[in-house]
C-alpha cells in the first residue's frame, strides 16, 4: 500500500500542468501484471455457478429429483449426467426403468444448504432491493432492460426469478414496461431515495471524517501487487488526478467533458460503485458492455480498467476477462466484508471439493475389488 496515493488532508496550490489536466485527458499507460491471489479469487468459481443452477432446478422439483435431459435444456443429457457425477456430495443418482435415463435428486447435505439458502434470500430480500434501485438510480434515464441486469443478477445476488417473485412486490420501487418500438422489456424505478444515492466511496469518506475529525480529499483506495513498477510520471500522474472532483455515480454528469481527466475519475467511480452492488466484488467485463449509454459512459470505457491497476484488476482466467475490485480483497483472497450469502457460496464450494475426496475413495475402493 502506498499512503501517498490515497490523498492528502490538504490540498497544495495547483499548479499549470493540473489545471491542464482538468481541461484534457492526460495519455498515460500503465502494465497489467498478474495477481495469482486474485486470480485464485476468480478460478476457484469455475463450476459454482452451473452447479447451482442444476441445484435450483432439481429443489424446484416436487418429487425432490429431476431426469437428466430436462435439467439443462441447451446441452445434450449425456453431458449434464456426466458433469453432476464428478460431485457425488451434491447429486445423487438415480435410475427409471420408465424413461430409461438418469435421474439426479440432491444429497442430504447439498438439501440442507439449499433450505438455508433459501431462508437467507427471504431475510436479505431488503437488501437485494436496494441493491437493485441503487443501479436503477445510477442510470441516466432510472430505468434499465431485463437482458442488462439479468448479465447482473447472479453477481447481484439476485433470485433467478427476481422479475416475477421480487419486483411484483414492490410497486412503489419498480415498474416493467415496454417502451414504443421496443421489443424489450425495461424495468423502470418509480420512486427516488436520497439515502440510497450515497457512494460507497463517499460512505468510507463520511467515516474516516467522523472517526478523525477531519476533511480528506475524496480519493480511491489504490493497491498494487507486488513487484508492481510505477515510474515517477506515473506516480504524479496518479497522485494528482487522486485531487481531482468527485463526482458521485448518482449525480448528473451531463455537463462532464469526456474528454478530461476529471470525467475519467467520474468513470472510475461508476465502474467503482457498480463493483460494490455486487457480492464477490468482481464480475465479467462483458458484462458491463451494454451499460455505456444507460450509465452515461464514453466510447471505450472499459479501458479504466487497464489505467487503473491499482483500483481495478483484470483476471484473464476461465477464457473471459473478470473485473475483481483491487481494495475488497485486501492482501489476501478472502473478502474483507463478506456478505452472508457469499457464505454460503463458500459452504457449496466446500461440499462441491468434498467430492473429489468421495470420488478418490471410490477409485481406490475399486481398484482393492479389482486385486
């Protein structure tokens, strides 16, 4: 951590060169240089997500099981079977002479989980609402399509069915509508909240006055890994555009020009609360590329990414490209605030790593019977 990047209580006379930089965009070009801790953060996931998915479908059963060929709809049931079998701590398998294939129902352990997942999605409800109107408030026209957010929802928190379970409940905070010559459906926000429409950043910032009795300058927390070389440019580069305006991803930036640092740092606050509306404080970066026009964005806007290494980190892992937020991880790959869902994410992780030890068992069982 370098203290010196992350502002000064005062604030020392500009000189020309930062007047220059708030009337252009100053050309500076930082490295990419792998982070194996946050790329841990990222791979260690990998199979999470369709894990919890088939999960979802076969708890959604009545009967408690599911057969194979309707469980994934888009892959062939020979490939769901053989993926659910490499977790033999989550499915358990089933066959029906009647339909003459697999069927998978969930362990006792996994049925468990998913009871207390289910009880946590109706105590934090509040919270994913507000989660949800604070994105709805960052977009210039309050209102979002259902394909944007669903690219968010897992990130979210969000229960798969949000549109038809969560947002019917709550009419004073969401409207869907279709606007004219739109195929889309869009989900609109009704009503402003002034107490949602505080950063996260501007939140740590009212702390820190509170605890030391002073005013800092509004700056982003910046981390870099180690080994990590910053020429002295680049170091006054950063720390002088730290100094910059604020501006709050919640307010109008309508009259920022694109093309000045100060509209830069106002990027990098979006792109900063956006990671914070998320769990895990990370998410895929084609995940944001249909937000440019809905959050007031410039052309090429993901480059903040590769000019802000030290706020954000880009994981190549898994064949995409996963924007993790540098500050939420601290120096290890555990969150330092970690919502109780992210919890429970960790206990399917866990039960999921379970199965190799049970598969490692059967093979070694087998190979005994062999002899």
């Amino acid at each position: 951590m370098m203290p010196w990047l992350i502002g000064r209580s005062r604030h020392r006379p500009l000189r020309p060169a930062v007047e220059l930089q708030r009337a252009t965009l100053v050309n500076v070009k930082l490295k990419w240089t792998k982070d194996r801790t946050l790329d841990s953060v990222v791979s260690r996931e990998r199979h999470l997500r369709p894990v919890l998915h088939l999960i979802e479908r076969i708890s959604a059963d009545s009967s408690g099981q599911s057969p194979a060929q309707e469980l994934s709809p888009r892959r062939h049931h020979s490939e769901v079977s053989t993926f659910m079998r490499r977790f033999p701590s989550v499915f358990y398998e089933t066959f029906s002479s009647r339909t003459g294939g697999p069927w998978f129902a969930l362990t006792n352990a996994a049925c468990l989980l998913r009871q207390r997942e289910l009880r946590l999605l109706c105590q934090m409800e509040s919270d994913f609402v507000d989660r949800l109107r604070r994105l709805l408030m960052m977009s210039v026209d309050r209102a979002l399509p259902l394909g944007t957010i669903d690219q968010l929802r897992w990130d979210m928190g969000l229960p798969s069915c949000y549109q038809r379970s969560l947002v019917p409940r709550y009419p004073t905070f969401f409207d869907l509508i279709q606007p004219p010559g739109d195929e889309r459906v869009w989900m609109k926000l009704v009503s402003w909240d002034t107490r949602l429409a505080v950063s996260e950043l501007q939140r740590s910032r009212a702390a820190q006055v509170s605890e030391e009795g002073e005013e800092k300058c509004l700056a982003f927390p910046v981390r870099f890994p180690r080994g990590f070389g910053l020429k002295k440019k680049c170091m006054e580069w950063l720390h002088e555009w730290q100094t910059l305006p604020y501006t709050s991803p919640y307010a109008d930036a309508s009259g920022l020009d694109p093309r000045t640092d100060v509209s830069e740092k106002r990027n990098v606050g979006v792109f900063h609360e956006l990671l914070h509306l998320t769990l895990g404080k990370k998410t895929e970066r084609k995940n944001v590329s249909n937000l440019r026009k809905a959050l007031s964005l410039p052309q090429k806007f993901t480059k903040v990414f590769e000019r802000h290494p030290g706020i954000f980190y880009l994981s190549q892992k898994m064949g995409t490209q996963t924007v993790v937020l540098r500050e939420a991880y601290g120096a290890g790959r555990e969150l330092l605030y970690k919502h109780p869902l992210i919890d429970i994410r960790d206990e399917y992780l866990a039960l999921m790593k379970d199965s190799w030890t049970t598969r490692r068992s059967d093979e070694r069982a087998d190979e005994c019977t062999c002899v």
